[in-house]
C-alpha cells in the first residue's frame, strides 16, 4: 500500500446536522436547514433566508474562558477540532506539538465579533472596545486557536479564496502530510450570518431575494437566481496511511488528487479554467474519469456559473456521464466550510454506496448536460468520488477522494 494521506477523523456542524452522522443521516432524508433568519431580524433586508446552525450553545463545546474571545465562526471551529480529534482516536501524548499542524480556510473571518465590538466604538467610546477584537476578527484566527488549544506548533496556515478554499487548505495539509508531518488538522467553518456580513453579501448581488425556502437556491435550475447563504463546515484530521494503519486508526477515505485553476479575467474573451482543474486532480489522483462514481458540484446558483461548471463536467465526463449532486440545497453556500462539508458527504456516500439528492431542483435547465441526483438519494457503486469548488474571482478547485486504503 502506498502512504496515501487519509482522513482519520471528522467534526461536522451544519445547517441540517451537529455531528457528522447526524448530518449524514438529515441530508439523505432530504432535511433542509435552511429557513428564514432567525439570528436578527431581516425584514429589511432584500434577502432574508439563510442556513443557520440551530441548537448549538458555545458553553456546552467551548471552554468558558474562550466564549467571550471568540467569534461564532471560532467557537465553530474549536468545537469541530474537539469531535475530529475524538474521532481519530489519536493518543495526544503518541506526537510532539512540532509533529502536529493546522490549516484551515476562511472567507469571512470573525464578521459578528466585529460588528457587535465595532458597535461598541462607535454607540459608546474606545474603552468599551473589547481587547479580543484585535484577533477575533481575523480571517487566521481560527488556525490559531486550534493550534493554541490543542498545542499544534507544526505547520501552520489559513487560505482565503472563498468556497475554494476547503479544498486549498485540505490540500496544503496533504502537501505536508507528504512531507513528513504525522497529524494535520484541516477544513474550514464560516459562520457569518449577522447585519454586517448579510449586507456584504448581498453587496455582490449573487443571494437569492425568494422568501420561499423550497425555491431560493436552485443550482443547475432553469428558475436559478442566486444562492442561500449558510453557516458551519467541517473539521478533519488527516494523517498518513502507512502510520493511521500501524497505529490501527479508522480511515474515513483518502484524498488522492487535487488541482487548482484561476480563471481569466472577466470579458477577455477566453475561456473558464474550471474543465482543467478537473482534469488535473484526476490525473494527480491517477484515474480516469470513468473511476469516478459521482460528483459533487460547486452549484452555484447563477444561470451563467452553473451552465459553466456542466459544461466543464460534460466536457471531462460526457453528457450525463456521471451521477452530480448539491447537497448544499440543504444548508446554502457556506464558504469555506462549504467543500469540506462535501468532501465529507463524498466519504460516506462511497462508504454507504449512495447518493444524497439535490432537494427542491427539478432537474437541469436546457443545456447543462449533466446527470443531476434529485428527488430522492440514489444508489451508486464505486471507490472515487469529484469534488468541485469555485470562488468569486475566477478560483477553482477540484479533489479526488477515494475509499480507504485497503492492504
């Protein structure tokens, strides 16, 4: 056996599920998370739905000295470090701190902690400031609380390329997996549903302005016309194989290829990069398409985004030559938690031989030639799974995950 780089555990909050099995089970009934706001009120807001994480309380996952520190997206994160950790069984005492690293993705930062301190400043004075908003912010805070919290002082890293970015940081800690670090955590949450971060969304004109939970996002649709934003992601432990197995660690799959594209700036006339990507994570995974037993999309929402990506996974695939799927029609777009969330629905729809339906989508509009899973899950046989990933600004990404290595 190669020494594949494997993902030994998982740590998943959602809009549809806490905890990975729970999610797992919500999205294959079909569970949607998404409803209206209910965090502030939005009533005057153009877009007023969203996927938040609902039942989850800092001080039941977060040590008590950290909730006043950190912003929901940290505490998101801390907790989902805490159940991927757990998961991997890994003994703490078996790694030195400078054998274990971090790196995670973030598209949004610490957006509540921001405004509520920013708040502070302007309704009262500077002293009401809190000193925590100089880190809480940050888009790298959420690396560095985990490595603070669990003594990771190996390599350290944040990406920000927004959905994009699961898949970079997933990727950059294989990269030092393969390099000789024993234990990285990776993967990525955001979790900026507050004013403040609604109104820089909707500043891109790409949210979905439906009050209709069963028709706001709608990928690949003919009646698409924008997204649903969300909250949450996941955290995953990754190690290398050959060490998982001798230590007797359960492996949850491997991440066997990836390949990043940027596309051309809008209005030059040349084409989208995305097909490359594709093509370039299947031949760093070293398979073919027909290896690959279902996607899971990026799913955009916009008419033009989403003829795009069918057109790349027509082009690499054939027409309909795959089983695609958005499971993220049940939690929105959450950014940079968004591809690790589907990397893990990858995982367990290769372990349990099934896909998870696109909820609420008919099937695909004229000319997105592409096999779309609706309706209800659909049975499937295989051992690798596509992941796709795009951000604003022309970033793409595509991963290759496979089933646990076998002997």
């Amino acid at each position: 056996m190669t020494n594949a780089t494997v993902v030994t555990g998982i740590g998943v909050l959602a809009p549809n599920g806490i905890g990975a099995e729970e999610f797992w089970e919500a999205t294959l009934r079909g569970e949607s998370g998404i409803g209206r706001i209910t965090r502030f009120d939005p009533s005057s807001y153009p877009s007023r739905l969203a996927g938040e994480v609902t039942g989850f309380s800092p001080r039941d996952h977060v040590p008590s000295r950290l909730v006043p520190q950190t912003d929901r997206t940290t505490q998101f994160a801390l907790a989902g470090s805490d159940w991927a950790l757990a998961d991997s069984g890994l003994d703490a005492e078996s790694l030195t701190a400078d054998e274990r690293g971090v790196v995670t993705a973030s598209a949004s930062g610490g957006f509540e902690f921001g405004q509520r301190e920013l708040g502070h400043l302007w309704g009262k004075d500077p002293k009401h400031v809190s000193a925590y908003m100089s880190f809480a912010w940050f888009y790298a805070v959420n690396t560095g609380q985990l490595s603070i919290r669990h003594d990771l002082r190996g390599p350290t890293g944040v990406v920000v390329t927004d959905q994009a970015g699961g898949l970079d940081a997933v990727a950059q800690a294989r990269r030092r997996i393969r390099k000789g670090t024993p234990l990285m955590l990776t993967g990525g949450m955001d979790a900026s549903l507050c004013p403040y971060g609604l109104a820089a969304q909707i500043s891109a004109g790409i949210l979905s302005g439906s009050d209709d939970p069963g028709r706001a996002y709608l990928p690949f649709d003919a009646a698409a016309d924008g997204h649903v934003p969300g909250e949450g992601g996941a955290i995953l432990t990754l190690e290398g194989g050959d060490r998982a197995r001798e230590r007797g660690a359960r492996s949850h799959g491997q991440i066997s290829g990836y390949a990043a594209t940027f596309d051309p700036r809008p209005g030059s006339g040349r084409p989208g990069n995305l097909e490359r990507a594709i093509r370039g994570a299947l031949a760093d995974a070293e398979l073919g398409p027909r290896d690959i037993a279902l996607v899971l999309a990026d799913g955009a929402g916009e008419p033009e985004q989403d003829l795009a990506e069918a057109r790349a996974l027509a082009a690499v695939f054939g027409p309909g030559g795959v089983p695609v799927t958005v499971p993220k029609t049940m939690t929105g777009r959450l950014y940079a938690g968004a591809a690790p969330l589907d990397l893990v629905t990858a995982l367990f729809a290769l372990r349990d031989g099934v896909v998870p339906p696109t909820v609420h989508v008919d099937g695909p509009a004229p000319g997105c030639d592409i096999d779309l899973v609706t309706g209800s899950p659909r049975p499937v046989e295989g051992d690798a799974a596509l992941i796709v990933a795009r951000g604003r600004g022309g970033f793409n990404s595509a991963m290759v995950v496979r089933r646990p290595p076998t002997d």
